[in-house]
C-alpha cells in the first residue's frame, strides 16, 4: 500500500474513532419526560418585549459582520493556499536572510496570519463598536488594539513554530511524517489544555483572590458538596473590557480554581453566582475538559493524516506553486487546509457542546436544587449579555456553542416539574 492511501486509512479510522467517542460520551438524552409534558421554548415568557426587541436588534447589526469576517477570512486564505502567492510570499520574506527554508516557513507563516488578520481587522473594529453602542463593550480603542496585537501575536508565533516542526518532519521523514504528526498533533492538543489556562488566560486578564465573604465560603463549601476541591476563588477584572457576565472554573488538580467575573460580583445575587458556578463544576464532574481534549486530539491526529493524504495529490501542490509537501512554501496552503477543516468540523464541536452544556445546567439544578435561581440567572444572564434569544435554526446549528436562553429556561422547568417543584 502506498503512503498517501495508508495515510487515508489512517485518517478514516481516526475519523471513526472520533464518531465512536462523540456517539458514546456525548449526553443525548438527560430528563424523562416530565408529567404534564415538555416545558414550551417560548422567548416571549423569558423576556420582556423591549429586551427581545434590544437583544435581537444587537444581533442583527452584528451576525452579517461575523458572518462576513468568516467568508472573508476564508477568502484570503483561499489567495495564497490555492495559488502561487503564498509561496512566493514566503521566498520574497525570507531572501534577505539567505531564503533558507526555516526562514521560509518562519516568515511566510507569521505574514500570512498578520495579512488575514489585518484583511478582517474593520469588520471587527465594526462589531467593537456594535457591543459599545449597546453597552456590551466597556474597552477604550486603546486597550481593544492591544488585545488585537497580543491575539494577533500569540496565534502567529504558535502558528509558525506549529508549521516549522511540521515542514522539518516533512523534510526529514517524506514518507510517514504525517503519521509522526499525528502523534504530535494529538499531544500537542492535550499539552495545551493543561497549559491554557496557566499561560493564556493571564495575558489577558489579572486575577485576584475573592476577598473573604460568605459567598467565598459558600463557593468552597458548593465545590466540597460537589467532590471537586479547589483550590481557590478568584475575581477576574472583566469589566475592564465587557459588562457581560460569566464565571468559569480553570485548571486541573491542585490548580483548579473557580474563577468569577467581576462584572458577576455587582450584577447577581449569591444563590445565582452558585448556580452559575454549580454549572461549571458540572462540567468538572463530568470530566468534560478531558473528553474534549481527547475529541480533540483525535481529531486533530485524524486531520493530520488526511494532510498527509492531500499533500500527495500533485496537482494540488503545482496549484500552490510547490514542487513537493516539505517545500517550505507550503505554508500557504497548509494555513488554507486547516481553515477548511476547521469550518467544516465546527457544526460538529458546537453540536456536541451543546449537548455538554445542557448535561451542565443538569448538574447544576442538582447540585443546588434551585431552580428559580437557576431560572432568573439565565435572564439575568441572558438580558446582560444581550444573548439572542430565538436565533435562526442554521444559525444554531452551525454556529450555536450553548442552549438558547429560552430552551435553558424551559429545561429548568422540566426538571422542576419532574421533581415537584
């Protein structure tokens, strides 16, 4: 058998090993249904009018925008994968300096990330000024622009350094680098989970104890209840950028902290700051950080064999403007490849992630057994993070990470009913 056709069957039973992965851990079905039937989704018996007519006109000015940066993202990758120009970017950057192929790689990488970044930095300048004009922002142009820069940076250094390993494994093994990749690829995604929020996290937001109180008590004593000890509460300064509201818990082992928002601290009551954070302790008990990364990695292992079966199609590389996979200006379409495969799994993760969350709100209404909490922090919520509250059906599907407010609100009902509540 030939590298490339091994290099496809590997894909395709990494590909099903994923599928067997999301059919068994994914919770398709939480609640029986509840006597008297299922709670109606029904937006209009969650939010008032005006918050309806608000949130969905903050919607409508945003979702052409988003969608348009998409497209566009797409687009301008699609210039320099599937022609000429990303390669010759890639040689042109690095003939000062000798245009040895690290170089190649190294600069074309970095260039190609800033050019698309830089290609859709107006339409996200346009949605900063949508979330100011609606509240929802609370970042000067200043601070916008420095988060843009720091985002920008970090994704094109991990970007080249990603590619230059990748090229060199080309180079040095041309026949079963990609299975070597794979291996990598499935690694590197279970490294960056750990280290995510140990050194991301930090560069974006400063973090602080929660000072002594009785919902820092009750925090610890929720997380107890729940079998998962923590080792801190911490208040992040949020609203230095947003009013939204959220909380999180972060790490792994004796690094796990509960993290809340301190938009979160002046806008919620405790009793639903603790179904909040309830519902991220669900994600904890359910082992969700470490199903995901597995998703993650075997996907990832599944995406680097099909490259590997892709970057043998010859007539794929000539449209490139390269002669073989390890030429250093592949990068251009490697950038382009990854693009495509990761919109065309996106409705697949958010479809998931769905599910996840719902088995969330489920843990949580459990663990608190307050369900009008939970309920009034889901409006709360929803009318602070002008959160759409009856989105298009495709827009959902594809796009849709959470439940909508309204189905969130009418699981709870279920769950109340089902209980004698």
């Amino acid at each position: 058998m030939s590298a490339r056709r091994l290099a496809l069957l590997a894909a395709l039973v990494l590909g099903a090993a994923v599928a067997v992965v999301i059919v068994v851990a994914t919770p398709w079905h939480l609640l029986p249904t509840p006597p008297g039937g299922r709670t109606p989704v029904d937006p209009a018996a969650v939010f008032t009018p005006e918050q309806i007519a608000r949130a969905t006109s903050f919607a409508s000015a945003l979702r052409p925008a988003s969608l348009a940066s998409l497209l566009l993202g797409l687009l301008v990758s699609a210039l320099f994968g599937l022609t000429r120009a990303g390669a010759a970017t890639a040689r042109r950057l690095a003939r000062p300096l000798g245009g040895g192929w690290v170089w190649q790689v190294l600069l074309g990488s970095i260039a190609l990330v800033v050019i698309g970044r830089l290609a859709t930095l107006p339409l996200a300048a346009y949605g900063e000024v949508v979330r100011h004009r609606y509240g929802l922002s609370t970042r000067g142009w200043g601070l916008w622009a420095q988060d843009v820069a720091l985002s920008t940076a970090i994704s094109a250094g991990l970007t080249a350094l990603a590619l230059l390993a990748l090229v060199a494994l080309i180079r040095r093994a041309p026949r079963t680098w990609w299975a070597w990749a794979a291996a990598a690829a499935a690694a590197l995604v279970v490294v960056g989970s750990f280290l995510y929020p140990l050194l991301i996290e930090p560069a974006f937001n400063r973090f602080q104890p929660m000072p002594a109180s009785p919902l820092r008590s009750e925090l610890f004593a929720l997380a107890e209840r729940n079998g998962t000890p923590v080792d801190d509460v911490l208040v992040a300064d949020a609203s230095r950028r947003t009013t939204a509201l959220n909380a999180y818990v972060s790490g792994f082992g004796s690094t796990r902290r509960i993290v809340v928002y301190d938009t979160v601290l002046d806008g919620l009551p405790d009793s639903e700051v603790e179904s909040i954070v309830a519902h991220e302790l669900g994600h904890v008990s359910a082992d969700d950080v470490l199903t995901g990364t597995l998703i993650g990695a075997l996907g990832s292992a599944a995406g680097v064999a099909l490259l590997g079966w892709l970057l043998g199609w010859t007539p794929l590389l000539r449209r490139a403007g390269v002669d073989a996979a390890g030429d250093p200006g592949v990068v251009g379409l490697l950038l382009f490849l990854v693009a495509v495969g990761t919109l065309v799994s996106a409705p697949v993760q958010n479809g998931v992630s769905r599910h996840i969350e719902a088995r969330a709100d489920l843990h949580a209404l459990d663990l608190t057994e307050d369900p009008q909490a939970f309920i009034d922090m889901q409006e709360r919520l929803g009318v602070a993070n002008l959160s759409d509250p009856d989105p298009p059906a495709l827009w959902q599907w594809f796009f849709g990470t959470h439940p909508t407010t309204a189905q969130r609100v009418a699981f709870a009902g279920d769950w109340a009913r089902l209980h004698g509540r």
